[in-house]
C-alpha cells in the first residue's frame, strides 16, 4: 500500500480557485444579509454620505467574515 503525500499540481490550483471563488460568494453573500438586516442603506452610506466609522466597522466586519469561512474551508 503506498501513501500518497504529494497532490499533482492541477489539482491543486483548480482546488485553489473553487474555494477561492465559494470563499468570496459567501463573504459577499454575507455583506449582503447584513445591508439588508440592519437599518440604512448601507452602501449608500459608505459611497455617498463618506461615513468613515461605518466603512472601519464594515471592514472590520468584512475580515471577520473572511477568516471564519477560511477556517471552516481548511478545517
């Protein structure tokens, strides 16, 4: 029985893009649930009204997002 500890190069670049692309449709995804639960317009308040404690909370929140799904997709 022989252990395979090397994954040929393809498969891994295509593993690379699909989380890739799950990971960044789940963060949007998530924004978007946010916008929509909480009061406001959210987008409007970041491009138009240039609230800046709201795009450092947004960002913040982002991140956040992010480094959960990166997590959850590593395991």
């Amino acid at each position: 029985m022989e252990l395979f500890l090397f994954v040929p190069l393809e498969t891994g670049i295509i593993g690379s893009i699909v989380y890739s692309f799950i990971g960044i449709v789940m963060a949007v995804l998530a924004t978007k649930i946010v916008d929509w639960v909480t009061p406001g317009n959210l987008f409007r308040q970041l491009a138009d009204e240039k609230n800046i404690p709201l795009a450092i909370f947004t960002g913040m929140f982002v991140l956040g997002i992010c480094i959960i799904i990166a997590a959850s997709i590593v395991g």
